[in-house]
C-alpha cells in the first residue's frame, strides 16, 4: 500500500518505529542476564534505540499538533506514520543526534519536519506546533521515571539515564536559539526583518551550542546540573541515572 495519506486518512504506525522499539526492549532485555557484557550492551542498545524512539515521537508531536492546528499537509508527507524516513532530513534528524549522544553524551536535536506556517491558524497554534516536540520529552522522562521502581536495578539504570536524556533534550530544545524550538515558539512574534536576518546562520547555531557543550565544560557541567534538578522534580533516580550514564560510556572507565 502507498505511503500516501490524505487529511481524512488514518496513518498507519511505521514498521520501522515498531522495529525502533523492540530493539529497545531487547536492549533492556539483556541488561537482565546480569553478567558484565551482556548488561552493558543492553544498556547501550536502550540508550541508543530509546533515543531514537524518542526523536521519532519528537517530531510526531510537532506534526500531530500542526495537523490539529490547520496544516494538512503533514498526513500526506508521511509525519504521522513516525516513520523516520519521512522527516525533513534522516541524516540531521536522527544520525547526528545519535553521534552527538555517543560523543558527548549530549542529545542535540536533530532537524524537523516541514510545517506549512502559513496554514497554521494562529501565532499561538505556530507556538504550540514548536513546543509539542520538546513536551514530549519531558513526558517521556516522566514516563520512564515512574516505571523505573518497579523493574530490576540495572534495567532501571539504563532507563534512568534514558530518562535524563530526554530532559536534557527538552532543555537543549527550549532554549531561544535559532534552530531550536524554543526559537520557534517565540519566532511567529518577531518581524519579518528579524527572522529573515536569523534565517541565514539558523543552520549552524544548534552545532555552535554543541560546541560549547563539549568543549567549554563548565557548561556542560551547569547544563547536567540543571537537567538532573529538574529529572529529580519528576520523580527521578539521579543515582542510577549515573550508573546508567557509566554503563553507556563504558569504555571512558
């Protein structure tokens, strides 16, 4: 069957997300061997494939919000399928962010689906269309969090760090830099004559930012500060979430 939706369509989940899944719960299924390979491979398999999981949802919630919100246009591009292949651009959405997390253990948001603005009904819809994404994150956070108590302690490790990835995405993407959505949510105020001066260094901003995050360590060490504050607001395990970060960059010990 064509991948091709119209407005009144139901989208089907992509396959491809299911497999991003299952992958995911493979990897936590080895963290359960309790041996020392089998568990960190697990823990970096659940890191890596919940990442990209998330990032999939990331980017569904912009385009579910924009669908609700006037832009029709999503259905038939394929957005509401989660499939990755369907997103502005696999290599910036999903590849780079996944090289940032093992480098730096820093999750950059990748780049994002087409949304028409034009066909938004309102400033405030354009607003809401930007901040879906980064909401996601912080429910996902929640999510895993609340169900962390209640799995084996080095699953939860695993999962604790998924955890605090996801919030240090939702705080990395609200931050007011062009590029990122916390830009796009103040964005539909500006003038045309500010956003048009913007546009031109837009791409390169969020790798300036991860720049900074890697190399300038005081801050990264504030941004992870902050990032475990508020994970412990939601009802967070910072220790395991460091035992989890410890597993994942296994090879730094």
């Amino acid at each position: 069957m064509a991948s091709v939706f119209s407005a009144r369509s139901s989208p089907r989940i992509s396959p491809i997300f299911l497999g991003l899944v299952l992958v995911t719960a493979a990897g936590g299924a080895l963290t359960l061997l309790g041996t020392r390979i089998p568990v960190t491979a697990g823990v970096v398999i659940l890191v890596l494939a919940g990442w990209a999981v998330s990032l999939c949802l990331h980017e569904f919630s912009h385009a579910l919000v924009a669908d609700r919100c006037g832009d029709h246009s999503v259905r038939g591009l394929g957005y509401l399928t989660l499939d990755i292949r369907r997103y502005a651009n696999v290599g910036l959405t999903f590849v780079l962010p996944l090289l940032f997390l093992l480098i730096g253990g820093i999750p950059l948001p990748g780049g994002a689906v087409w949304i028409q603005r034009s066909a938004l009904r309102s400033r405030i819809a354009a607003s809401a269309v930007s901040i879906a994404g980064p909401l996601m994150n912080l429910l996902l956070a929640f999510l895993l969090a609340v169900v962390v108590p209640f799995v084996p302690p080095l699953l939860g490790a695993g999962m604790s760090f998924l955890a605090l990835i996801q919030v240090l995405a939702f705080i990395l993407n609200i931050l007011p830099i062009p590029g990122l959505d916390g830009w796009g949510v103040i964005d539909p105020y500006l003038s045309y004559q500010t956003r048009a001066a913007v546009s031109r260094f837009a791409p390169y901003a969020p790798l300036v930012l991860f720049g900074l995050l890697v190399f300038v360590r005081p801050v990264a060490s504030a941004l992870f500060a902050f990032a475990s504050f508020i994970y412990g607001a939601v009802g967070g395990d910072s220790t395991l979430a460091s035992l989890g970060q410890e597993l994942f960059f296994f090879w730094q010990r």
